[in-house]
C-alpha cells in the first residue's frame, strides 16, 4: 500500500546498503564450535556499558576496543547464563542429556540449550577484521534502488564503475521527492583515533602502522568511504553523534537533521530491536533479512509507488545471525 505523506527513507548501512557483518560472526562460531548466536548474545547482554557499544558511539579507540571486546567476548561466566536464556526464550531444538553449565542457568536449563563453552578465547581484533571486512561490500540490488529513489547521483558514472553496477537506467521523474538518509552503528573517526591516547603494544603488535590497520579492517578509504557517503543526502553515524540505535534520540536527532517528523520517514534495518525502536516513534519500518534484500524493497516500493526492483541481481543465500 502506498504511503503518500513520506518524506524520507532512512536506510541502515552494515546488513541492508552493505554485507552483514553478522555473517562473518557466524563462520566464525561455526569454525570455533561456538553455539549458533552466541557471539551476539555476549554483545547484547553487556547493554550500553559493553565494549561494543561504547566503541559505536565514538567512545574507546580502536587498540582498547579489540582487548575488551575479546575479553568480554570470552567471559563464559557472563555469556552462558545469557545464551540459556536467549535458548529459552527461542524454545526450539534438543535437550541436552546433561548440560555440563546447569548451575549456570540457575537449574533451569532450557530444552534447546546446547553444550556451553567452560572456555572461550576470542581475539577481538581477528572476528572485529573479519566482521569489517565482510560487510564491506555493497548491495547492487540496495544501491540501485537508492540510485532510483535519489533520481541521480554525483558523478553517476564513476560511482557505478566503483560498485560494478549495471548501466543507468531511465530515472523515476520524482527526483528529490524523498529525503534519502543513512542512519548507522558505526566507527568512522579520523586515522588518528585509531591510535588515540593508548598506542598498541610495540611486543604484540612489532609492525604496526594506521595503514596497515585500515588495510586489515577492509578500511582502506576510510570506515565510511566516499563512495558510500555518496549515496546519501545525510549520513548519521553513531560515533559522530554519541548515541546508537537503538536509543531514540539518535532516530529523533536524523529525522531534526533533515527537516521531517518520525512519521513521515520509512526505516529499513536488518536488526528487529532497532525497527522496534523506530516503530514506537511512529516510522514505518521494513525489516531487510540476509539475503533477503530484494523482498524488502519490494516492500518499498509499494510504499513509495516506484519501481525499485526491475532487473536487479538476486543475493546469493547467507546465514543468517541476529543480535
């Protein structure tokens, strides 16, 4: 059904614009016989105080961050109790005969609670990398339809040439009818807060250089390249604005930035606690699944009455993981 009163499309950047860096959580359990989903569970139990989110909202530098993030990552005493629950809460596969951790989950082990890890050592900086590196790769079918809604882009050939994407197509005549915003957890400071008042460790880290690192972390233009900043008319980023989704005042402050109220904006985000979060300030909300991103924008399209979708390029299938 459309929806004539927008005036916005807000699109989450990592898992909707770009890859999911969610997949690479879980190969990465799937490689260290970690249970399915339990990396998130040990990111989301921590709440606003954990590493992770201290470092989306621009408040620890990158050294610091991989050395809190492993150890909170690897802090079984911490994750198990919340992994039972998570388990509990979702209610479906095996009961485990005998659950080496049942004194972890209060003598209430749930029936899909599977073996649980009596130790983890988890390198923040190798799953952070891998995670960096997975999402940075665009969605041709996203970045066409934010090429379609837009009307055109700076320098439409260049950026095409840089996102391997198809040749222009004719464009809807509604050019400049939405606001077109990003809205995002992210890091993109200067190469300087890489380093920030804590230096790495010259005996563990004996060839470091900012380049180096950004090479490693997939960030060689930068977290935020131009080339993604391009496709938008704002660019929200949690570390710039002190606050990350989904924490409404970081929903309220994009949609003061751009002149609109929350009902009048459309948000597409693969995280279900940051549509929620969105739903309850009154925006429209699509949930953009892995691999499931030309649905979604069939969805959009509805809302928006223009065609998003025609001849795009189906997703190869992915794993899907949720925090």
């Amino acid at each position: 059904m459309s929806s004539p009163h927008l005036k916005a499309v807000i699109f989450d950047v990592g898992g909707v614009v770009c890859r999911s860096p969610l997949i690479a959580i879980a190969e990465y359990e799937r490689e260290h016989g970690i249970p399915n989903n339990y990396i998130n569970c040990a990111i989301t139990v921590r709440g606003s105080s954990g590493a992770w989110q201290k470092f989306e909202r621009g408040e620890m530098s990158l050294f610091p961050f991989y050395e809190q993030f492993g150890q909170q990552l690897s802090d079984t005493r911490v994750n198990n109790p919340a992994y039972a629950q998570y388990c509990k809460r979702r209610g479906t596969g095996k009961p485990h005969p005998h659950p080496p951790d049942a004194h972890l989950c209060n003598g209430d082990v749930p029936p899909a609670c599977p073996t649980l890890p009596t130790a983890l050592h988890i390198d923040g900086r190798e799953l952070f990398g891998r995670m960096m590196r997975e999402s940075g790769e665009f969605d041709p079918n996203v970045v066409e339809a934010i090429r379609r809604i837009r009307g055109s882009l700076p320098s439409p050939s260049s950026l095409r040439a840089a996102l391997s994407l198809t040749p222009a197509r004719s464009l809807d005549a509604a050019a400049g009818r939405w606001r077109v915003i990003a809205l995002t957890n992210n890091f993109s400071k200067s190469d300087a807060d890489i380093i920030g008042d804590a230096p790495p460790s010259p005996a563990r880290y004996p060839n470091f250089s900012v380049q180096s690192e950004l090479e490693f972390l997939g960030w060689a233009d930068g977290a935020t390249p131009p080339r993604l900043r391009a496709l938008f008319d704002d660019f929200c980023d949690s570390s710039t604005l002190g606050m990350r989704k989904p924490e409404p005042g970081i929903y309220l402050l994009a949609c003061t930035r751009n002149g609109i109220k929350p009902t009048e904006a459309v948000f597409l985000d693969d995280l279900g606690m940051n549509l929620k979060a969105a739903q309850t300030l009154g925006m429209e909300t699509i949930q953009v699944p892995i691999g499931g991103s030309r649905e979604a924008l069939k969805k959009l399209e509805a809302k928006l009455g223009i065609d998003l979708t025609s001849g795009g390029i189906e997703p190869a299938e992915r794993t899907p993981s949720k925090l």
